[in-house]
C-alpha cells in the first residue's frame, strides 16, 4: 500500500503511527498540536499549517523516522486523511 503525496512515496504497511495536527505559532516557538486544541484555542494562537503525520518506527521507540505533510487549510489535510483511508480499506 504505497501513497503517493508531495514528492513523498509513503508505505502504509510500514507505518505504525499516523496523525493529523495544526503547527502552531505559540509566543515565538512552534508547535504540533491537535486540532481539537489548536481549534479551541483559534482566538489566541495563528494555525501555520495543518500536517498528517506518518511514522514508521516501532510504537515503543521515539519516532526518528517520520514524513511530514504540509497542508494549509484543513480542508486539503481532510482530503489527505479520506484518500490515505481509502487506500488503507481497498487493500483489507
């Protein structure tokens, strides 16, 4: 199950942690969070961009081997998600 997204070439059998998040601007350091926070928290904080994340190392290590997608409206980072789950449920 191999996705195709902004140069990257993703094998979704080999990824053990996958999840979308807003980076935000948090008093000049930035951040990953979720976007249930970052939408909580949307008077206060400036959204850079929205990412799904794909890891691929084993649950137990901290996470070296990562991919990072850039979205910049939610609406482009849904439709990451729907395509991504859509390969994931053809392949089952």
């Amino acid at each position: 199950m191999i996705y195709m997204a902004q140069g990257h070439e993703i094998d979704l059998e080999r990824t053990t942690r996958l999840y979308p998040a807003a980076r935000v601007c948090v008093g000049g350091e930035y951040a990953q969070v979720s976007l249930e926070w970052a939408e909580l928290k949307q008077e206060v904080i400036e959204i850079e961009a929205y990412v799904l994340v794909f890891d691929t190392d084993p649950l137990d290590d901290v996470p070296h081997n990562r991919i990072v997608l850039e979205f910049t409206c939610k609406e482009s980072l849904m439709k990451a998600m729907h395509d991504v789950a859509q390969i994931m449920a053809s392949s089952s």
